[in-house]
C-alpha cells in the first residue's frame, strides 16, 4: 500500500504548492501520490486539447468561435458561387456554340459582366480570411469580432451575387433549351451520314459484282471522306451548325449515290434499248427519206414552185440527218461499252433529235400532197371551215353588248377581209393553193387569239362580280 503523505495545520498546502512549479517540483508531488511519471505526463495535454489554448473559457472564446461560425458560413457561400458560376459558364458555352444571335451575344456580355462582380466578391472574401487568423492563443476578443464582421459582410455579398447570377441563370432558358436542342441533333445527324455512306459503299460492291465498273460514282463517293473524317472530330472542334450541315449534306450526297448506284444496272439496260431502238428507227427513215422524191415529183408536176420549193431539200437533209445520227449511235456504242453512261445518254438524245427532225421533214412532205390535193379538190370546204370561226367569234364578241368592242371588232374584220383576199387567189389558170392555204391557218389564229382573250375576260370579270 501506498503511504498517504501527512499535513499539519501549520502546513495547509502540498509540498508542490511550496517549492513551486518548475519539473522538480512536480516530480516530487507524483512520487509522494506513489504515481510513475510516464502515466501523468500526457494529463496536461488531454486538458488543453492538443494545443496550447488555456483551459477556461471566456469573452475571447466566445468571439473566436462565432468569428469561426462566420467563416465557415461565408466559405459555404463562396463555394456555392463558385460552383453555381461553373455550372452557368457551361450553359454559356453551350449557347455560344449554337447560337450567334444578337440575344446569344447580349447574354454572353451580361455573363462577363456578372464574372466580374463574382470575382470582386471572392477577393473581398480572401482578404477577410487572410487578414484574420482565429487560431492563434492571443486573438483578443475584439480582434475576433472584428473577423466575425467582415466576414459575414462578405458571406452576405458573396449571397447577393449568387442570387444576382441565378436570376441570370433563370433568363438563359429559352436560349440554353434551344442550343440543347440543336446539340441534341448532332448525334442522329452524324450517325444518319455514317449509314448514308455505308449504304452507298455497299451499294457500289454489289453494282461491281454484276460486272458494271460505277467509277463515276466511285469517285464521287470518295470525295465525301475527309467530310466524314470531320464528322468524326466532332462539333466541338468544327462548330456545331457547320458539324449540322456537313452532316445534312453528307448523307444528301451518299444517299444520291446509292441510288444511282442500284439503279445503274436499270439504266444500263435502259441505254441497251435506246441503242437498238433508235438503230432501228434511222433504218425506218432512210427508207422513208427515199419516198420524197416521188412526192416532190407529184408536187411539181401539179402545182405552182410555191407549193413545193420550200421542202424540195427534203431528200437530201433526210440523208444527211440519218447519216449523223448513225455516226453518233456508233460513238453512243462506244462510250456504253467504256460504261461511261453520261456520254451515252447525251449522245443518245443527240441521235433522237435528228431522228425527230428528219421524221417531221419527210412527214410534211407527205402532208403536203395530201392537203393540196384535197383543197385542189374542192376548196369550199376550207373557206367554210374559216368563215364558221369568224361568225362564232363575231357572235361572241356581240353577246351582252349592242356594239363589239373595238379590240375584236377590228381583227375580226381584218380577218373577213383577209379572208376574201386569199379565196381570190385561187382565180386563175395555176392558183397557189399553198398560199391559200396558209392565208385561212394565218386568219383561224388570229380569230382564236380574240376569243381566247374575251373569255378570259369575261371570267375574271365573272369572278370579281362585275
């Protein structure tokens, strides 16, 4: 058992009290209480926390810790500005990426504008942390409160600026859900063009497997790959409404060749067909052709030199026609063979187009004869035929009204009159029926021409109630 040391009435403290507080002195009072030293050692540190701080509390504690509560508050706001200014820096960028309209630019100022105020706010908050420190054991309680003021002063400016940019925040939604929504295009654009130029691939592989080169189309097709290997870098290197566009007209243009690849065995066979067609189309007209000559002959013959100089070259421009379009089918062969298609369709409508010229030629000469003999035959018939169109068209000229309007009256009279004339060149040994005939087609136009243009009158008038 441990001896319990003894104090008189003339000894009222312990011997630590009387010799003292240095380490001797405390040594001694932990040998007479019969505890090891190690064991009381950490005693002082457990009562001052770790620290160097007294013991007991007071006015300067107090102070400390609301000027600490002050600075975690204002460091709370300060990083919830700061993280609302980020958030709202992307929705920015997201806008400007899309968007470069006058309101996109104003919210672009405005948001600089903001920055700047957020960043004054955060220096006054770093200067107040920086000029206060509440660890220290001598921090009076003045100095404390001072700290507490200044830094709730900039947790309260720091809250004015956030509510400021949330305000902001809540006015960049029309703009921000918009450049959402052209973003959210990209993706099915972009993925829209890699199809496009994968059925186009395919396309063409499966064209080549039935023996058709398509190196047009090849070539083509080749040109569109550095726009997919743009397509791949993504908007964020080329913009969003040109990454838009490149896409929109990548699978535009591969969606063309595709089609045209699938349908170029079709044209192919198409160009087959025109070659035979048209080869046996100028045969028909040479032997056509050589039927003009008996015409012309029958013409001269019968008729007065203007009823049949003007088609007596017939014959010859036939030949000349049949002979190009042969010469331009054997080159359509050519460029078939050489699968250039282009050129052989071109050279092709070459052929049709001196093929239709020469038909209407050797045509008319027939019609020639055929009409001469019938007006030669008995002319009445075509006088009649004129006479009827000038009385319809008089009749209606006069109906509704109880004088013609000038306008039809005078080349309606004009053609009665030329009418007579033309009759009257059929007196005589050798009348130009040509003539004739071409005078009542000239008269039947011109009657036409007023009745076109009462009725189209009279129903726009119809229409606005008058």
């Amino acid at each position: 058992m441990t001896a319990t040391p003894a104090t008189t009435p003339s000894q009222p403290y312990p011997p630590f009290a009387r010799a003292g507080r240095g380490p001797s002195a405390l040594r001694d009072v932990l040998t007479l209480a019969g505890l090891p030293l190690l064991a009381v050692l950490a005693v002082p540190a457990a009562f001052a926390g770790g620290g160097t701080r007294r013991w007991f509390g007071g006015r300067a504690d107090n102070q400390r810790a609301q000027a600490q509560a002050a600075k975690d508050a204002a460091a709370t706001a300060f990083y919830e500005l700061d993280s609302a200014q980020r958030d709202l820096k992307i929705s920015i960028e997201t806008i400007t990426a899309v968007d470069d309209s006058p309101a996109a630019r104003r919210a672009v100022t405005d948001f600089e504008a903001i920055s700047r105020r957020i960043d004054e706010a955060s220096g006054h908050y770093i200067e107040a942390v920086d000029a206060h420190d509440l660890d220290r054991d001598d921090l009076e309680a003045s100095a404390a409160a001072r700290a507490r003021g200044e830094l709730s002063g900039a947790k309260e400016e720091l809250v004015r600026v956030k509510q400021e940019l949330d305000r902001f925040g809540e006015g960049l939604g029309p703009l921000l859900g918009k450049a959402e929504t052209q973003l959210a295009r990209i993706a099915p654009a972009v993925e829209r063009a890699r199809q496009a130029l994968l059925a186009a691939s395919n396309a063409l592989d499966a064209v080549r497997g039935t023996g058709l080169s398509a190196d047009d189309l090849a070539a083509r097709l080749a040109v569109l790959s550095p726009e997919l290997t743009k397509l791949n870098q993504g908007a964020g290197q080329h913009g969003v409404q040109p990454t838009l566009q490149r896409a929109e007209r990548v699978a535009r243009e591969a969606e063309a060749i595709r089609a045209e690849a699938e349908r170029l065995p079709e044209k192919a066979a198409e160009i087959d067909h025109r070659l035979v067609s048209l080869r046996t189309r100028a045969q028909a007209l040479t032997t056509r052709a050589g039927q003009v000559d008996p015409i012309l002959s029958e013409l001269r013959r019968r008729f007065v030199a203007a009823c049949w100089q003007d088609i007596q070259q017939v014959p010859a421009q036939a030949a000349e026609n049949v002979r190009q379009a042969e010469l331009k089918l054997r080159e359509a062969q050519a460029a078939r063979e050489a699968q250039r298609w282009p050129d052989a369709a071109s050279l092709l409508s070459t052929v049709r187009a001196l093929l239709n010229t020469t038909d209407e030629a050797v045509s008319a000469a027939g019609d020639r004869l055929t009409r001469l003999n019938a007006v030669q035959k008995d002319p009445q018939q075509e006088i009649e035929r004129t006479r009827f169109a000038i009385r319809d068209a008089q009749r209606l000229a006069m109906t509704g009204r109880s004088t013609p309007d000038p306008r039809d009256a005078r080349p309606l009279d004009d053609s009665v009159a030329r009418l007579e004339r033309a009759i009257g060149t059929l007196e005589g040994r050798h009348p130009d029926y040509w003539h004739f005939l071409t005078e009542t087609e000239a008269v039947r136009q011109t009657v036409a021409r007023v009745v076109s243009r009462i009725r189209e009158e009279r129903g726009t008038a119809g229409m606005t109630g008058h």
